[in-house]
C-alpha cells in the first residue's frame, strides 16, 4: 500500500483505491423497537393477569396471618398482664374479650383499638374446630340483651390456649387457610385445597 499525493490509500497493486472512513454505527429500526415494545405489553398483561388469579389466595392468607399475629401479640400480653383474654367468632369474623375476676363474666374492651372486632371482607368467611368438631357459627354477632359473650378460645395467662383449628375460605369447595393453635400455644398457618405448592 501506498498514500497518493492526493492522500489516497492506493492499493500496491492497483485493485482499489479510497478514502479511510470509519465504520457507521446503526441505530434500532423502527420494527425493531415495535418487536420490543410488543413483547413487554405479553409480559405486563401476563403480570396483570397471573396477580388476579392468585389475589384470592393472597387474600386469605393475608386474614389467617393477621389471626395468628393478633393472637401470638395477645398470649405474650396474657402472660405479661397475667390476664386471661376470650376470642369469640362468627362466620364473618371475630371479636375479643377479657375476663373479669372481680364479676366472673368476659367484658368487651370498649375503647381498645386492639381488640376491636375484626370483619373479613366479603365473600371471605371462616369456620371454626375444636376437638376435631366443627362449632356452629352465628352469621353476625348480635347478642340478647343481658347475654353474656361466651368466647370459644381462651388464651391463658399461663400462655396456654384452647386447641383449635380455624378455617378461611372464600367458597365451600375452594382452598382454605388453616390456622391450628395447639395447648401450649403454638400457631401454625397451612394451606389446603389449592393447586400448587
């Protein structure tokens, strides 16, 4: 190769002859973002969509967690307090009680934020076993006047509980959440009846 005195490369042998340029970088066609942005709408609207059908499940497990909190921060208040505290249920939901001594009756903590009465969000309902019996739930808590609360779980100030298993579920024969409290105070959340692990 030889430079020409015009400052050409010239080939030794005559083949070709030009100007050194550098290669042009390309940019994305227009197809080819069109591609890119299709196929992430596919994985957004799969996103959405797969989010729909596990919200229910989400949904129940979120209220047996709750269950379970609640009681875990209430057996340690029991203890702390040495204070026994009554959960009475509906089907709809649940409300809690502490027991007086002084009258020997379960009073309703007016006032108390943390043990207010908990509803679960419609179509949600629960049911409730003990001693591997199913206890019949009212609808909705209304008792007669002069009635006195009759809770179906104790929690103890000695930190034991009544053994008991509740269920959440959204329909009759769909998946439930369990939640198993045992006598000496151990909650556990399972899942039964969906697909899937």
């Amino acid at each position: 190769m030889r430079i020409s005195a015009t400052g050409n490369l010239t080939e030794a042998r005559g083949v070709c002859t030009g100007n050194l340029r550098e290669p042009v970088a390309g940019g994305f066609s227009l197809i080819e973002l069109l591609v890119v942005m299709v196929i992430i709408g596919l994985f957004a609207a799969t996103a959405v969509l797969s989010l729909n059908v596990v919200g229910p499940d989400r949904e129940l497990e979120r209220e047996a967690l709750r269950l379970r909190s609640l009681l875990d921060t209430l057996m340690d208040e029991a203890v702390l307090e040495t204070r026994d505290y009554g959960v009475q249920f509906t089907r709809h939901g649940y409300r809690f009680f502490v027991y007086d001594y002084r009258t020997l009756t379960w009073l309703d903590p007016e006032g108390d934020e943390f043990l207010r009465e908990r509803r679960l969000a419609e179509p949600l309902e629960l049911t409730l076993f003990l001693d591997d019996r199913e206890v019949s739930l009212e609808p909705e808590q209304e008792p007669e006047p002069g009635e006195q609360p009759q809770p179906q779980i104790v929690l103890l100030a000695s930190g034991e509980i009544t053994p008991f298993e509740a269920q959440f579920f959204r329909d009759v024969a769909g998946g439930r959440f369990l939640l198993e409290g045992a006598l000496d105070g151990t909650l556990q959340v399972t899942r039964s009846g969906f697909d899937g692990p």
